[in-house]
C-alpha cells in the first residue's frame, strides 16, 4: 500500500468513481476491523462501527489533506468511533474479565501463541486509550509520530501514556498469573 | 527498581533508547536479576503485541459497505461548499450575489396557467381543458442542478382523449446546458388513468401533489403529457404570465 496510491484513489473517488473507494475498502477493510476488535471485542458491534467508519470517510473525503498519510487519517478515524462506542456502552456490556484464561498452575509458561491469545485478552482489560497506544506501536509498528497523529496528542505524552499502558498490561498478565516466559 | 532504568527498558521497546541508555540498561541487567527479568517480559509482551491474530473481516464487509454508501454526490465537496462555488463563479460581488438572491426569489413566485388546444375536432373524443398550477414554484440550487417544484393543485382534470393504452408524462429539458441534463421526473401522488364516462373516453390526471424535476443550471423547462404517438400537453413556465 503506497500513499501515492491512496491518494490516487481518494482523487479518483472525489470524481465520482466508486470503484476506487471500493479498492480503499478492500485495502484498508482489515486494518478498520482490527481497530474496532481491538478496541471493543470482536463481535457485531466492530463490525457495526468498521462500516460506519467507512462511510464516514466517504463522506469526509474531500478533508482528507494529502499531507498526511491516508492510512493514519482512517486510523484516527477508525480509533475515534471505536472509543465513541465504548464509551456509549452500558457498565455491563463492557468485556468480561473472566473470559481472560488463567493457567492451570500461575507458574506454568505459556506457549507463544496462548500468550498472544492471552495479551489480547488483557489488553482489553485497559483503558480504551491505553489499549490504543499499545496496539499502535506494537501492533501496527508505527512510530511515535504517526502515533500522535491518530490519537491527537504531543509525542511527549505518546512516550509517557505509552509508558504507562505498558505498565499496565504487565501488571493484568500477572494478576491473572500469566507468566510471561522470557 | 530504579525508574530511570524502567524507562530506558520502555525506550529500548520503542527504539529511542541512545547507545549510551542500552550500554548502561546491559551493565545493570547483568548484575541484576529483577531487571534482566523485566527487560525480557516486557520485550516478550512487546513481542506477542506483534504476533496477535489478525481479525479477519467478515464475508461480505466491503459488499455492505458500498450498499451503505450514500450518492455519489455527497462524496464531494459538501453542498454548501458547491453551492458558494457556483454563486462565486456566476455573480463574485457579494453585492450583485444579493441581487441574484432577490431576483430568484421573484421568479419563485409565479403561477402560469397550462392550456391544452387542438382537441376540439367534430367527432373527436378530445376535448380542451386546463390545467393549472398555482404559485409556489422554487428554484433552490443544489451544486449544478437546480429543481424547480411545480405543485400541481389537487382535484381532477378531465382531459377526454382518444383512447390510449399508456399515457406518460415527461420533462423535456433544453436550454444553454454544458452537457445533456441529467432529469429525474417524480409524480407524487400522480396517476393517469383512463376511462370510460358515457360515450367518451376520460383521461383523468389526477396529479396531485408535487412534479419534481431536477436540471442543470439555468435551463428551460417544458413539461409534456404524452401518449404513444402524440402530444396532448406541451408546457413551458413563462414568469408572471397567467
């Protein structure tokens, strides 16, 4: 996915080609849900907030500056309405804690993959922002500048809530006796 | 544990820490257990974080998506915006913009009478008749099309016609366009009917409600009724004519 690309999509669809803006759907449709699971579970209400997030952009397109790379603009986006709709949840259709597995002795070392398993999990026992920040540098690999861009914050405070959601995520795993074998 | 150390543990991670950092952060986790534990759980978290399944779209999310989508005009510039464009490009004085304002809402206020002729021939099922339309004509712009709101006045009008199988009515569009208009006909509440009423052949235009059109820019507008092979109402809307 090169930004030249998006943008060429955007343009063309700015025109009136709906082809194009279906390529932007196809590229960019996983990295939308993935937000969305991230931010609220996986279920109907990410998908619900993934295609709003789409039309959303579309209808915002022609704000798009090309200035900045297209897939933070619909990150922040995607990022935006996935914390609006956690926020508009109840208190008790927020995840459930029990649904984080527990080994069977607290000691015992986790398999790589049930420690991926587990780390989504504890994730969404964070704060919606601080499960972005992971997500953002860990996950999706991006820098601390792109990072301030979707989140609307200063790189300074992207370092230190960084910090501290990192903090925070240890402390889940080992509440939930999940060794984390180095 | 020392918090200068913690953070160049969390700025390794990040890939900020300065040589200098990772050369002091490898001196103290090699005399210190506690650190060298903590270096390594949060580059194994750090690690798993990366290696997390990728949520994998439902069938079908893009198909959805693109039913979802609103028009294609409300991709583009926000109607407000377009509509400034337009005004800007025709009248750029925010004085001669007001005159225009006044002078559309002069010619939004019109009521033209439509006459049928040439249907008085001996024999004939035809028949004249009017049809009238009242005031309350609009001419709002929207981007590069305008509509003008036709509100045809309630009731029946009994036009009698040979008899007809299909009866249709159209708008025909001419004028200074810049490409074939794009025309969308409405009838609200509209229906042409045919039927018998003594010897004659009615037609009976109940258009009640509103014709709505959409055309370009300044173009004429001429409404007509037809039938198969003829035309029975042939329109044009003269301001201020009666």
């Amino acid at each position: 996915m090169s930004d030249s690309e998006d943008r060429q999509l955007v343009e063309r669809t700015l025109r009136g080609d709906r082809t194009a803006f279906k390529a932007l759907v196809d590229r960019y449709g996983s990295t939308v849900y993935g937000v969305a699971c991230r931010v609220l579970g996986p279920g109907p209400d990410a998908e619900d907030v993934a295609q709003n997030v789409f039309l959303k952009v579309y209808e915002n397109l022609a704000t798009y500056r090309p200035s900045f790379r297209f897939f933070s603009w619909i990150y922040r986006i995607a990022l935006n309405e996935s914390m609006n709709a956690v926020r508009s949840r109840r208190p008790y259709d927020q995840v459930d804690p029990s649904q984080l597995s527990s080994p069977d002795s607290p000691e015992s070392a986790v398999e790589s993959a049930v420690l991926e398993d587990a780390i989504g999990l504890a994730l969404m026992e964070l704060e919606p922002s601080d499960r972005a920040l992971v997500i953002l540098r860990h996950y999706e690999d991006l820098p601390y500048r792109d990072i301030a861009f979707i989140m609307d914050i200063t790189e300074s405070l992207v370092k230190s809530r960084l910090y501290a959601a990192r903090q925070a995520l240890r402390g889940v795993l080992m509440n939930r006796g999940i060794w984390i074998g180095a | 544990m020392n918090p200068e150390i913690l953070s160049i543990i969390q700025a390794e991670l990040d890939g900020t820490a300065s040589p200098a950092e990772i050369s002091r952060l490898d001196a103290a986790a090699a005399a210190d257990a506690e650190i060298r534990t903590l270096r390594g759980e949060y580059g194994e978290i750090a690690r798993a974080v990366g290696r997390m399944a990728v949520p994998v779209v439902p069938h079908g999310f893009a198909t959805r998506v693109m039913a979802a989508l609103p028009p294609p005009a409300r991709a583009r510039v926000p109607a407000r915006d377009r509509i400034r464009a337009i005004v800007q490009s025709i009248v750029p004085s925010h004085r001669q913009q007001v005159a225009l304002a006044f002078a559309l809402g002069v010619l939004a206020t019109f009521m033209v009478t439509l006459t049928v002729t040439d249907w008085t021939q001996p024999d004939s099922d035809m028949v004249s008749g009017t049809i009238r339309v009242p005031s309350g004509a609009t001419v709002p712009f929207y981007g590069n099309a305008g509509v003008l709101e036709a509100a045809w006045i309630d009731g029946v009008r009994r036009i009698t016609v040979r008899p007809r199988e299909a009866m249709s009515l159209r708008v025909v569009v001419s004028g200074p366009v810049a490409e074939p208009p794009a025309v969308e006909v409405e009838v609200a509440d509209g229906t042409l009917t045919l039927e018998r009423s003594g010897g004659d052949v009615v037609l009976t235009t109940e258009l009640a409600g509103v014709v709505r059109f959409s055309v370009p820019g300044q173009s004429d507008i001429r409404i007509r009724v037809e039938s198969e092979d003829e035309v029975l109402v042939d329109w044009t809307p003269v301001p201020g004519e009666p």
